[in-house]
C-alpha cells in the first residue's frame, strides 16, 4: 500500500472509488461479492468495506469502512 494508493471522491452526488495502484483496491458492499479493482473507479453504494492492496478478509481489522445513504 502506497499513499496515493486510491481515492475516494464526490462525483455528480455520488462516491466513487478509484484505484491508483500496482496491487489493487478490494471493494465488498453488503449482501454481494468483492469486487476487485485496478486503475479502475467504482460508485460506492450502501455500506461495506474496502481492502488497500489485498481483499478485504485479508486485511482483517484493517479493512476501511464506508456508509453512504
């Protein structure tokens, strides 16, 4: 994990996640799959969390947590 490894920015009254990195950004929303992303942006929807280079159940209590709504 670097530290521009990826964003999270406001886009046109939504969030969206963009991976900036080499290894990869996980994203698991509630009630579906992880979603691996690379150079990539995703809407973040609900409630989940987010994996820095690794998925989610890898990185443990250090996953980040998100609530959008």
């Amino acid at each position: 994990m670097s530290r521009s490894h990826a964003r999270i920015f406001l886009r046109q009254g939504k969030f969206v996640v963009a991976d900036q990195s080499a290894n990869g950004t996980y994203v698991r929303m509630q009630h579906r799959a992880e979603i691996e992303l690379h150079r990539e942006e995703f809407v973040l929807l609900g409630s989940g969390s987010i994996g820095l280079g690794q998925s989610v159940d890898e990185v443990g209590e250090h996953a980040l947590s998100f609530q959008v709504g």
